[in-house]
C-alpha cells in the first residue's frame, strides 16, 4: 500500500507515548480518513478473486459464464475448456462440450477432473458451498468479472495468461482499439446527433448508468445517452431510472433502445404499450429497436458488434456500409442487425 507522502512523514515522526498520541491527532485522523477512502476506492476497483498460480497455463478449464467461455474460445483455448455454460453451446468452437451449471452439485465438477474453474462474482457470493468444495479438492477457481471498458485489457489478459494465450489476447485487445477508434472517426460523421434512451430492465424501469459496456457502445455510435443522470451503484452497471423521470424526458427522446435476453425479456409491441408510453417521441414515431444483451453487456469483442448494430439503427445511411467493413477488419464474423 502506497500512503501519501504527508502521511509518510507524519508516521516517521509519531511519538506512540499518550502525550505524543494527543500531538499527532491530527495525523493520525487524515491518516484514518485516508485509509477509509482508500478502501472505498478499491471496492470499485477492477479485481481479481484466486491466486493465479505459478501453474498456470490450465489445460483442463471450466468456464461458467459467457463472456470467459467466448473469449476463451476466441484466444484458441478450445481444446482447454472441457465444459462450458449452457448458454454458449451455439459458439464457434463449443460444438460437444459438456454443459456445466452453478446449480450442478460438486461431485459432477470434481468427477470432471478440473485445474481451473472461471466464474463470476455472483456465483461466488451465491453458491459458496461449490466454491469452497471446488478450492479444497485442490481446484483453481478464478472469480472475476469487469464492469467497464477500461478494464477489458486487464481481463483479456488474465484470461490470456491462465490459458497461455497471452499472444491472442493482446491480439484481441490491439483489434478492438482499432475497431473503436474507426467507429469515432465513423461518428465524427454524423451531422445532429440522436438522443436515445437505453432500457436495461423494463419491467423495473432500469436504465444503464454512465460507465456501462452498453453506454459505451452507444456513445462511441454517435448516440446522445438521455438518462446520463442515472444513479451510479457500486459494482453495478444498471440501476433504478423509474417511469416518472423516464417520462420527463419523453419530448426529448429520439430513439428508444432496450436490450434484450435472458436479463430482460421484452418485446417492441410491449414496450410501445408501456402505460404512459405514448408520450414518449420515440414511441410515437416507432422508433424503439430491441439489442441482443449479448452484443452490448458483456466483456467480449462482441461490443464491436454492439457499436455496429447501435450505429446502424441510428444512423444508417453513415453507418451500415462502412461500419460492416470495421467489424470485418476487427476480425469478427458477420454483425447482427
């Protein structure tokens, strides 16, 4: 732990006796303080739960959530993984893998013969009794999840070093700064730009907060975020907008886009039905367009697609063309629109 330089000197000169205690108070309050917003700060830091052991590459990886089995598989660390979620069954690479849950009892995990199992933060602070069973039989558990595109590098790379693909994942991290950096030269294109409004939840009136994947992609598509006063929670990438100050902006709001998936199962034809909608400029002009969750909240090379299809729905005539020919170059196969 690095302590300010006042705090450095401050500590070198402390006399511990009572009357030195009283002389230094003050000290020694700043150095409290500081150490208290220091911990705060670190909570919302990018971290890693698990050691990386000196072991590692792994050569026999289970992988429980989608976004570390698709990168996984897009570093070439098929051969590694020898079970995955169920919801990356359809991926390149995936074809016969044995489907594994967080909900599946211990024994089948241990039966498999693992060195490493990759999860998430929510699996660990759900199911501990796995986790705790899986780390005494001698297993790696690696828990990790990045909440902002600012620590996409920082992943890719532990995946890259625990599956010894360190070479790919630069690669992947080098193509994706390309690819970003031509969708804003894309979007310096783009005459008036449209405010949008980005539904996380429907049913609870969520909304993305600032520094979301999802926010990212759309903000680097040219659009204009409308709830960029959504309340910022801790570790959290969405939080509570509610009907009421959505519809504060309902004269303002140009498009409206919601993802759509597991995390928020939504049609057009309901949202556009929403009591109270029908205020809503976007709605009135059948501007609302649904997103795969997949392409715009998760930590892969999927968010170039998100980019796309975002810029494609906003701004067509600029982005259709020219932004297919981005994601072909960033090495990604075809783009959902």
């Amino acid at each position: 732990m690095i302590l300010p330089d006042g705090c450095r000197s401050g500590i070198k000169g402390l006399d511990w006796g009572i009357e030195g205690l009283k002389k230094n108070r003050i000290i020694i309050s700043l150095l409290i303080t500081w150490l208290f917003l220091e911990s705060a700060a670190l909570a919302t830091d990018f971290q890693m739960d698990g050691v990386v052991h000196d072991n590692a590459p792994y050569g026999r990886i289970i992988s429980l959530y989608g976004a570390h089995t698709e990168n996984l598989l897009a570093m070439g660390a098929a051969d590694q993984l020898i079970g995955i979620d169920g919801q990356s069954a359809h991926l390149p690479g995936a074809t016969g893998k044995k489907i594994f849950s967080y909900h599946d009892d211990p024994e089948r995990f241990l039966a498999a013969r693992p060195d490493l199992v990759v999860i998430r933060p929510m699996i660990d602070r759900g199911y501990p009794r796995l986790v705790q069973r899986l780390k005494q039989s001698g297993i790696q558990v690696v828990s990790v999840q990045p909440t902002t595109v600012e620590q996409l590098a920082e992943y890719w790379k532990l995946l890259g070093r625990l599956s010894g693909r360190e070479a790919q994942a630069d690669g992947m991290h080098r193509a994706f700064e390309a690819a970003v950096g031509d969708f804003e030269r894309l979007s310096a294109k783009v005459g008036k730009r449209k405010r949008v409004y980005f539904e996380a939840i429907h049913r609870k009136m969520k909304t993305f907060t600032p520094q979301a994947m999802a926010i990212f992609a759309l903000e680097t598509a040219g659009g204009i975020n409308v709830a960029s006063d959504a309340p910022v929670r801790e570790n959290n990438n969405i939080s509570v907008y509610g009907k009421e100050r959505l519809l504060s902006h309902a004269a303002g709001i140009d498009v409206f886009l919601s993802q759509q998936g597991a995390m928020n199962q939504i049609s057009v034809a309901a949202i556009m039905a929403e009591p109270g909608f029908g205020a809503i400029k976007a709605v009135k002009a059948g501007q609302v367009f649904l997103v795969d969750e997949t392409i715009v909240s998760r930590p892969t090379l999927g968010l170039l697609k998100g980019i796309y299809r975002i810029g494609c729905l906003l701004y067509p005539d600029v982005y259709c063309a020219a932004g297919r020919n981005i994601i072909a170059s960033a090495g990604m196969d075809g783009a959902h629109q």
